[in-house]
C-alpha cells in the first residue's frame, strides 16, 4: 500500500508538471508571438499608407523596428521548435570529438557585431588540442545562447570570457560576464519553463526566456550538467560539464 500511494504520489508530481509545462507553453504562444507579429503589423502598415509622408530619418526608425521584431519573432520560433522537438524526443545526439577553439571561434564571430556596437572586450581561453565529446550542433546552439546572453545583459565597455579546461575525463565550459547580473530569486527561475524570466538587456535588447531552457536540454542530452553563478552588479558565469571521451 505504501509503495502505491508513493507511485501515485510521483504520477500526480508528473502530471503537475506536464500542466505546468502546457500552460508556459501556451503563455508563450499568447504572448511572445503576439507581440513582435504585433509590432511588425503595426509598423509596415505606417510605413505603406504614410511612407511619402514620412521623414527618411523616421522611415529608416519604422524599418529597424521591423527588423527587430522579425528577428525576435524567428529566434523564438526557432527555440520553440527546438523545445518541440526535443521534448517528442525527435532531436537526438549524434556525438564526436571536435575541438572546442573552433566552437568558441565561429560564435565569437558570429557576434562580433553587436559586441562591436557595445563596446565590449571578449577573451577565448581553450587550448588547440583539448577535444569535446558531443553533438556538435547542440553545443553550437548553447554556446550562442549564452554568448548572445553574456553580450545582452553586459553593458558597454564590459568584457566577457569564454574558458575551457580538463580535469580527469571531465571539460568544463565557462561563460562568464561582467553584466547586471541576477539575485537567488532569479537564478532560481532559469531552465524552468513553469517559471517565467525573461528581462531587457542594458541597451532594451528584447528575450524570449527560451533560450536557456534549450541551453540545459541540450547539456543534458550530451550527458553534461549546466550550473550558474551570479550576483546583482557582479556579473555572471555559466558552467557546464561535458564527458571528453565516449
């Protein structure tokens, strides 16, 4: 008897859960999607009733606000997707060896803009030969989350490190920032998609709190673990561990 109330006591904390989940789920749809496709409605329907009215200065405003909100609208469709898809076990890893220097190089690139534009200084320490075992594409995915996190919540003249070291059969991955920074309270909503967070950068930069949510599917599904350590004004730094050999 006993053992059966624990199990149905696991099903009813499972079922919870799955509610939870449903209902982010849905919040997100509702809202995050409403208001990008919202904002981009609202400024190409100005832009094609007024555009010969309009000043080109409030022209090029009008066209930028719609660039960003699509930008917005497709990272978060495509978080969406991958949550999707991941949840339905659909997404699978295909793990190998690759070294890690040539995944901190292209998504240090692939940021260079926007950590132009905010003056920020970024440094890459991982020696040339120290090789991950993993999906590459995963952890491609990961990285340019918390990199493109690290650049939105740093402000300008802020620096940011992204680190790689062994220790036994272990690689340790830092991504670590001189940002905002969080408290207990909201370190203790990332990776939870029952719990909404999802804040401005320090330029306004808009998020869709997905990010992190795939961040820790994806570490997890290549055996890792993700930590986080943070304070308010002192910046932060992401931690993962991921298996070097099969």
């Amino acid at each position: 008897l006993e053992e059966h109330l624990k199990a149905m006591e696991e099903q009813e904390v499972q079922l919870r859960n799955a509610i939870a989940t449903k209902d982010k789920f849905s919040s997100i749809m509702a809202h995050d999607l409403k208001n990008p496709v919202s904002s981009i409605m609202g400024f190409s329907q100005l832009l094609s009733g007024e555009i010969h009215t309009r000043e080109p200065e409030e022209v090029k405003t009008f066209a930028e606000e719609i660039y960003k909100s699509s930008e917005r609208l497709h990272n978060l469709l495509t978080s969406l997707t991958q949550w999707s898809k991941s949840q339905e076990g659909s997404i699978q890893p295909n793990k190998e060896s690759f070294p890690l220097n040539k995944l901190f190089a292209q998504n240090i690139e692939l940021q260079k803009l926007p950590m132009d534009q905010k003056e920020q200084k970024i440094s890459s320490s991982c020696h040339s030969a120290l090789t991950v075992f993993a999906d590459f594409n995963m952890m491609d995915t990961v990285i340019r989350n918390l990199l493109s996190n690290a650049i939105k919540f740093t402000p300008k003249d802020g620096s940011i490190e992204l680190s790689a070291s062994q220790d036994g059969d272990t690689v340790i991955i830092q991504v670590s920032d001189t940002g905002q920074g969080m408290n207990e309270e909201e370190q203790a909503k990332l990776f939870r998609i029952d719990q909404s967070f999802s804040t401005e950068g320090t330029e306004g930069e808009k998020g869709t709190g997905m990010g992190l949510i795939i961040v820790q599917e994806f570490v997890v599904k290549n055996g890792g673990e993700i930590s986080v350590q943070s304070a308010k004004s002192k910046g932060t730094t992401f931690t993962i561990q991921l298996p070097k050999i099969n």
